[in-house]
C-alpha cells in the first residue's frame, strides 16, 4: 500500500527538489539513542524495515548525516532504498566563508 503525503519544494528552478513534507530521521538507526549495542538496540534489519515502512507510507524525505558513523547511516539508508528498488539523491552544502 502508497500512501500520498503532502509534499513541498526544496530549492529552485532546476535545483528544485520535490519531497515529502513529513521526513524520517535516520540518526537513531545508526548513532546515539542505543543504536549498535546493548539492550533496546536498534538492528540494521529493524532500520531497513523502518525505511521499507516509511516509503510504504509516503515519506520521500530521509535525514541522515556524515557525523552519525561516519558514513554508517547513509550505507544503510542506500541498502534499503536499493534492496526496496528505490532510488534517492544525497545533497550537501560546503561552508560559506562567512560560516567558518
């Protein structure tokens, strides 16, 4: 079952980006909240379900970062979108020299 969420505009012209209005934070699937280890720990076979759940749902927006692994969250985020046949984009933003 597809459910149609409410979507929204990230960015313009033909950087336009459409996605879901509603997100899932992927942070916990893979650093902090017991994430690896221990009791209450998240698996990567839970996350993908979680994943495979949401895209079910109609979520086309999943937040991940560099700093949860490095690079563990956006592995598992690739392998659930590419074992549900999903594809998806990674965006970044370098640091403006007013930033630094």
């Amino acid at each position: 079952m597809t459910t149609t969420l409410s979507s929204r505009v990230l960015g313009a012209g033909d950087a336009a980006l459409t996605v879901s209005a509603l997100g899932l934070g992927c942070m916990g699937m893979s650093a902090f909240y017991g994430a690896s280890s221990g009791s209450g720990s998240t698996t990567d076979a839970e996350s993908v379900r979680t994943i495979h759940r949401a895209l079910e749902l109609g979520v086309r927006f999943f937040d991940t970062a560099d700093m949860y692994g490095p690079h563990t969250n956006e592995e598992l985020l690739g392998r659930a979108l590419r074992s549900s046949g999903w594809t998806g984009t990674t965006s970044w933003s370098p640091r403006s020299s007013a930033s630094r």
